[in-house]
C-alpha cells in the first residue's frame, strides 16, 4: 500500500441505535489502518450512529478524501443512500476546495474470496474439504438486485477455483434459496455457514442461528454475552460450523486499503500533494490556552509537562479513578452508560463516571474527544468561523427513502413539539443549529434548543442536521397520522 500521508480516510459503516456490535467492526479497522500511518487522518462515520454522513467532513483537515464504504455489496445503500447522503456527484466529486474519491464496498473485491477460505479453514479445522458444504449466506432483499450479487460472485469464484469443496452454495435471510433449507440445499456431511455481513449484529449472530436451527429463539446479542457460538453443532444428522461475520476478520483492514489502491489505479488519480494546515487541532489548542476546558460531560486538564487528562466533569479532583492511556480508549469509555446499556447518542446527559483517560500529547487529545463527542471539535471551529452550514428539518426529512420516505408529512405544530421532546436537555447536550425550512425558524418547544446552552468555558456541542433518533420519531408521528385519517370501519 502506497502511503496517502496528505489524504484523509473516511471508512463509512451502517451502525445501529441498539448495540455497538455493528459499528464495532468499522471501528476496529479504522484504528488499525491509522496505526500504520499511511494516511494522514482516518475517521469513521455512520447511517444509524454518529457521526453521520454530513458531520464527517468536520472531522478531517485534509483536501483529499477517500471514501471506503464498508458495506457487502453495491447495492441500494451504495448506490443510493451513501452518495446521497455525503452528497456525492460521481466517483469523485470536487466541492468547497477538497476532491473526494468514492470507493467500491469491501464487498466486491476480489481479495474477499481469500477471506472467505481463510474463514472457513479457521471455523472448522481439520474437517477435510472434500467432505464440506460451504454455505455462504446473505440478507437478500427486492430493493436492489445488486444486493445478492456479490455473495454470487464469491460463491461462483470459489467454485471456479477449485478448492475442494464439496459443494459451494449462496443462501439468504429474505430470498431463496433460503438459508433456513439449509438441509435441502446441502448433501456433505459438514456444513460451513459464513455469514457475508460486516458485523456479528442482529442478523448474523441472533437471526441466521435461528433460521439454521442452532436455537429456538433470538438470543442476547454478542456485546451482551461477550461469548460466540460453540462448534460443531449437531443438527439433523450433520455436523454444522457457524462463524461469525466474514467483516470481523482483521484482515478486512487490507481490503479497505486495497480498494483504495484499486480506486487510484482505475480513475488515473495523480492528486497534488500539498501540506494542508492542521487547521481543527490548532483552534484545540488555541481553545485550551484560553482557557476552555470543558466539553458536553468531560473536564480537559493539561497537564505541565504537556499531557493531557481528562475525566467526568462530576469526578474532578478524584484520585480513585480508573485511568486509561489510549485514544481509542474513549470509544469503550463512551460505549455504555452506568447501567451498561448502549449509548447509541454520543451527545446524551449518561456518560459514564469513573474513569480517567491519560494521553501524552494534541494528536491524541482530539482523536480521543472525536470518539467521546463525534465531529464536535471541528463543527465549533467552523462555527466560530462562520462555515458550518445546517440542514433545515424539512429537507433532511423530505430525503428520506424506504420506510421513512413518509416522515416529512408531519405538521409544523408536531415538528416543533417532537424537536422539544426528542431534543430536550435531559436527551441530548447539543444545541441545533438547524432551522424548521430555510426561511422558518423552530418554534415554540424546539425553540429553546437553538439558543446557547453550554458553560462559557466549555466547547459547545452542536448539531447541524436531524440525527435518526428524529426521522424515527417523524415516521411514527406520520404513521398515527396516517391511521387515524383512514375510514372506519361499519363493524
């Protein structure tokens, strides 16, 4: 891999709203490609965690970008709602001084045919080949036919390549050939399952063991129980393995890359190298010596030999703290609050206590904070300079496809009272910078969100869209409205 030292990395994954098992993966690669150096900033973002798509760019200074999205296919989110969302024209797009490459998903590259063997050796060893079926499945859906057309490309590669199964074949959650036929689809003795999906989420750790009947019902997920399932498993007259998502395996860090090297070759790109200014760390630093030390629940005390620590604001001044001494410490500190449920909202009033994070110098100050409150060191400095742009509530919800392409159907009068209640202090720390349309203000309840509300010596947390817990909110309400306006019936 070429080094990329004057480029910013951007690795896009789905994420969830109810365990970190999602975005986890994602997670993982990022830190492990930064560690490597070869690009000059590597950050992640999210469809259903922060930060979103168009808070992202907050969070690097580089003028060149990669895009990997970090999906199986190139299917509807790929070819829909990403380019949609991080407001994409073509493979790459030139906007507000900074050229941005989009990549092909991980997916679909060709080296995802070497995981795939490698996964499946590691899940069942020393079962001989010979005597394996190799069942790779994948969600299906009716959105996009390009959904299910990676997994055929693999399980068509393998075959091809003679590797000495028994039989490979593709199977689906949604379309047949339905992996819970699974029975009827193989003859070998062995089965191998591997799940062709980025994490170990509701699907290939709780959903496909159902459908392949290793249980009776949906269990815990694997970040409640920390335990995956235990092989073989006896199941009519076979002897099946399962393993986890092909997108846990480490070395899925190499295919991100890989895409990138592959994107560089197809488009001819010959970027000017520069030397952009650390422009988000400068105004940091800047912040700190002026004294500003606090951000949403966490106090920043430097340190005199240059260091920095940072703890709760309610444990300032504690001494029997657990102390921690990496950045990426910050991403499980922030993971769950104090009952060890999900923080799936960065910005939510239920930071842990408890812990206290060393870090010895800037670099690793502001990757630490981007992890506690995601993008929000960069969207205050471009705030204080005047260029961060918001999006009105209407049209972040007029975008919306699929099942939530009805939320904009809501009145203004329930807009601004869901925009009190989903937005309220005691929900969410940040203040909203959007308005209800470009030419209407929020009003009434939500009005007190778009005001102020942070210590004068602390960084503000700030939101310049609608997060997804508000489209969510927005399809209900359009729902009920929706089914209280349908005929009754005579009965």
């Amino acid at each position: 891999m070429k080094s990329h030292s004057h480029a910013a990395l951007i690795i896009v994954g789905h994420g969830s709203t109810t365990n970190p098992d999602s975005s986890s993966p994602t997670h993982l690669h990022a830190d492990s490609i930064r560690r490597r150096g070869l690009f000059r900033e590597v950050v992640c973002c999210f469809w259903k965690e922060e930060p979103n798509m168009r808070e992202v760019y907050e969070m690097v200074d580089s003028d060149v970008i990669y895009i990997v999205p970090n999906f199986i296919s190139e299917g509807y989110f790929c070819q829909q709602v990403l380019p949609r969302e991080l407001r994409l024209d073509g493979p790459t797009t030139h906007r507000d001084g900074k050229t941005i490459h989009y990549c092909d998903p991980v997916g679909i590259h060709p080296n995802m045919t070497r995981l795939l063997i490698q996964r499946a050796d590691e899940v069942a060893p020393h079962v001989p080949r010979d005597q394996t079926s190799l069942v790779i499945v994948g969600h299906g859906t009716s959105l996009n036919e390009n959904s299910t057309k990676a997994i055929q490309d693999q399980v068509a590669l393998i075959r091809a390549g003679h590797y000495g199964f028994a039989e490979v074949i593709d199977a689906y959650m949604e379309e047949a050939p339905f992996v819970a036929e699974w029975a009827k689809l193989t003859t070998a003795p062995n089965v191998v399952v591997v799940p062709f999906f980025i994490a170990d989420g509701l699907h290939s750790f709780q959903d496909i063991p159902v459908l392949l009947g290793m249980r009776e019902e949906v269990g815990a997920a694997l970040s409640e129980i920390g335990v995956f399932h235990q092989n073989p498993h006896e199941l009519q007259g076979r002897q099946v393995y399962y393993s986890g998502a092909i997108g846990t395996e480490p070395l899925m860090a190499d295919v991100i890359l890989d895409q990138v090297n592959d994107f560089d070759a197809k488009h001819q790109v010959t970027d000017k190298i520069g030397m952009p200014n650390d422009e988000v760390k400068s105004s940091l630093a800047f912040w700190l010596n002026s004294g500003l030390d606090e951000i949403g629940e966490i106090v920043i005390t430097t340190n005199a030999d240059g260091s920095y620590s940072l703890c709760h604001i309610a444990d300032r001044g504690k001494e029997d703290l657990q102390v921690h001494h990496e950045a990426h410490d910050a991403l499980f500190i922030a993971r769950n609050d104090a009952s060890g449920t999900f923080r799936p909202l960065h910005s939510a009033p239920t930071l842990n206590r408890g812990w206290r994070l060393d870090l010895t110098d800037l670099d690793e100050l502001r990757l630490a904070l981007d992890f506690f409150y995601p993008a929000a060191i960069g969207m205050a400095r471009a705030l204080e300079r005047e260029k961060l742009a918001a999006v009105p509530l209407r049209e972040m919800l007029g975008r919306q496809t699929g099942m939530y392409r009805f939320a904009n159907t809501i009145t203004d009068e329930q807009a601004h009272a869901m925009i009190g209640k989903c937005c309220a202090n005691e929900k969410c720390l940040r203040r909203i910078l959007w308005p209800l349309t470009s030419t209407q203000p929020m009003a009434n309840e939500a009005a007190s969100k778009t005001q102020p509300n942070h210590a004068p010596n602390a960084i503000p947390l700030l939101c310049i869209e609608a997060c997804t817990h508000v489209v969510s909110a927005a399809r209900k309400i359009a729902r009920q409205n929706h089914e209280a306006n349908q005929p009754k019936s005579a009965d």
